[in-house]
C-alpha cells in the first residue's frame, strides 16, 4: 500500500515547542535538507506562511489560465468543473471571493460563457459533471457582477434542466449533484431561488430509491451505481447523505439518513478507513476523497453538526487520523490526491476550533507548496490526467492554497456549502 503514499515525515502537532527545532535523523542529506525546509514553512507564524500560500496561488492562477484558456484559443472541449475549463472558472471565482478582483470575476463569466453551448450540446444535470454547474456558476458570478439581465438568463436555462427518470442517484452524474447545484443557487443568490417544492420532489425520489434498494441488505439506504454498491463521496453514499443533510427532510428521512451513517461506521475496517462499496469490504487500500475515509470523514463533520451527535465528530476525527498517516498520495488532485485530503482537516478545525486540524492543514499544503511540482516534474508524483484541472490536477492545489489563506472559510469545492 505503500507505493500508494509518502511516508508523513512531518512532526506532530506539539504546542509547546516550535516545530522548527524538530529534525529527523535520515542517512540522506538531501532528505533532511528538504525536511528542515518544510518544517522552517510550518513554523512560519499564521500571517507570513498565508501570504505564501497566497502568492502561491496567484501565480498558478497565470498558468492554469494559460494552458486552459490561453492555450486552448478560448475553444472548450471538456466543459465541466471536474476536469475541464469550469474548473478553472469555479477557480477564479474563488480567486475572486478572497482577492475581490474584478478582473477575475469578469474572466469567470468568459469562461462560463464559452461553456454554456457546449454543455448544452454534450448534457448531464449535475454541478461538477454537468449543465447545472455551468448554469449555476454563471448566474452567482453574474449577481456578484451585478448583471441582472445575466443573472436570469442563467438561471432561466438552470430551470430547463430536467432529470430523466433513469438518472442514478449519486454525486458528480446524479440526483445528489443536481440537489447541490440548486443549493448553491439557494445559498449565494437567496433561499427560493430553486423552489423548496422542486427540491422536495427530488429528495424524495432519492430517499425512496434508497429505501427500495436498502430492503435487500442491513443499510437503511442503498444505492447502485454502475452495478457497484459504493459507499464514498463521489458516486456512493457519503456523497448522496452530505447532500440530503442540506435539505429540509421529513422526521423519518432524517432518522434513515442518520441510521445510514452509522451502518459506515459500524462497518469500517479497524483501521478507521472505509471500503470503496459494499462489495470491496476486503480491501483497505483506497484514501481518497472519491473512495475512503476523506470524503467520509468531510461527511461525518456535517453530521456531526446536523444530528449533534458525538459519535459522528469521533468517527470524523479517526477518518482523519487515517488521512494524516496514509493520506499523503503520490497524486496532487482534490479528487483523489493530497489537495483534497487536506479539507479533512480544515473541516474538522472549522467545526472544532482545534489548532491540531489547523497544524495537519497546514503541513499537507506545505508539503505541495514545497515539493508538489517539482515531484511532478520527477515523475514521483501524478500530475493528472488533466493536469491543470481543478479535481485532478494542480488547479485543485491552487484552490487549497487560496483556501489555506482564510481556514475558516473554507470550503472543499463543490462539496462543502
């Protein structure tokens, strides 16, 4: 399984001593050169390591826009948030909330605009997969803008969308990723915007296909994807549970996705880690946000603040014990790489106030911030498929490094609301 992460070097959390005095003891020179330079970034105080992570971030923003945008002569292929040109408006938009440039906010909507046809011609309903992300990011840039006229033109095409009857359940192609676009709506543009009686058809046609599969095993909510039973963040039940747990749900539903949860819990593997489906309880390889105790834990802190539950927040807190000791993957992406790890931590110190999340937070971006690319350029670590983009590539570190300068607000993209 190793060959699947780096060991994590890095000094714990100590509030005593800085972290700055603490060195290993390696045979390799170079090794301990580079050690004590990541831990020289993890002792910076709050306001100097912010600042580079913000510079950081910026200066990525020039090269994802060119190989993107640039590049590409402004012509859109791959339109979504996941791996194509949506990401990197999603990425300006963000770029936007923390700086408050208006250049960003105005390159935002070019992108979206380009996308617009595409994803009309090409389909699918969902924020991060489909044609909702881009009528949803259109119409919140466009209130930001103060384009009205836009602003209703998003959303009036947003309103067309329609779910086929054949549509799966999950996140980045179903049901739960087309709830989470009119979320994002409801929470940037007003509560209403997409109508609680719409919203409610569409939860309770998930909770009813949950509960129609769940009568064939001990899970009072089951769902099928692809044949799989899967039970992570990006086509299984963690995602379709941190979706419903936005939305205003009967007693019943509620105690079913509650019930839901617990059955994760009571079913992981000792190590704290989660099995990729129902089917794969045998292997405790996969610590992804996609697949793993990540985008299960990113789940659990919801619940946590949901049902006031204590066992929700441990149960966050183990998934996140497993994340600091195997979650630094030879893969740079929010999807399936140590970018995306690092919200386990944000999550939790947001929900906690605990310095100790803060720390791993910190460490882990430091880690990219220090050898990310150059461990690309070397091949000891995978780019992405789609290297500039915001779930595979160093997009999604761009994001973390952007969200790293206001912890408190962050957020992992097209998840956390």
């Amino acid at each position: 399984m190793a060959d699947r992460y780096f060991e994590n070097n890095m000094p714990d959390y100590t509030p005593e001593k800085s972290t700055a005095t603490t060195t290993l003891k390696h045979e390799d020179e170079e090794l301990v050169e580079e050690e004590d330079l990541l831990f020289k970034l993890l002792s910076m105080p709050d306001p100097t390591l912010s600042e580079r992570f913000k510079r950081a971030a910026l200066d990525l923003k020039e090269t994802i826009m060119i190989e993107t945008w640039g590049e590409t002569r402004q012509r859109v292929k791959d339109f979504t948030l996941y791996s194509g040109t949506l990401g990197t408006a999603f990425f300006l938009f963000r770029a936007f909330q923390i700086t408050s440039s208006k250049n960003d906010l105005t390159l935002c909507l070019e992108i979206v605009k380009a996308c617009d046809p595409v994803s009309l011609r090409t389909g699918g309903v969902t924020f991060i997969c489909g044609r909702a992300g881009v009528c949803a990011l259109g119409a919140v840039a466009a209130k930001y803008a103060g384009n009205k006229q836009l602003l209703d033109h998003y959303l009036l095409q947003f309103k067309k969308i329609t779910l086929p009857r054949d549509v799966p359940n999950e996140l980045l192609y179903g049901r739960a990723g087309y709830l989470w676009a009119c979320l994002f709506l409801n929470r940037h543009i007003g509560d209403g915007t997409i109508s609680p009686s719409h919203t409610g058809a569409v939860v309770n046609d998930i909770i009813q296909s949950g509960r129609t599969m769940g009568q064939k095993s001990s899970c009072p909510l089951m769902y099928e994807w692809y044949g799989e039973k899967y039970w992570g963040a990006a086509h299984g039940l963690a995602g379709i549970m941190h979706v419903l747990m936005h939305m205003p749900l009967k007693p019943d539903q509620l105690q079913d996705v509650k019930r839901t949860l617990k059955y994760l819990i009571e079913n992981r593997f000792p190590s704290g880690n989660y099995a990729a489906s129902e089917d794969d309880r045998r292997r405790d390889t996969l610590v992804h946000w996609c697949h793993g105790a990540p985008g299960i834990a990113l789940t659990f802190v919801k619940a946590a603040e949901v049902f006031e539950d204590k066992q929700f927040l441990e149960a966050a807190a183990d998934a996140a014990e497993v994340v600091w000791n195997r979650g630094l993957l030879k893969r740079v992406g929010l999807c399936h790489g140590i970018s995306g790890n690092a919200y386990v931590f944000l999550s939790l110190y947001r929900l906690t106030g605990n310095i100790e999340f803060l720390y791993r937070a910190k460490a882990f971006a430091s880690f990219l911030l220090e050898r990310g690319q150059r461990l690309i350029c070397q091949g000891l670590m995978h780019g992405g498929d789609n290297p500039y983009s915001l779930f595979e590539g160093i997009g999604g570190m761009a994001y973390l490094f952007l969200d790293m300068t206001e912890p408190t607000d962050s957020r992992f993209p097209a998840y956390e609301l």
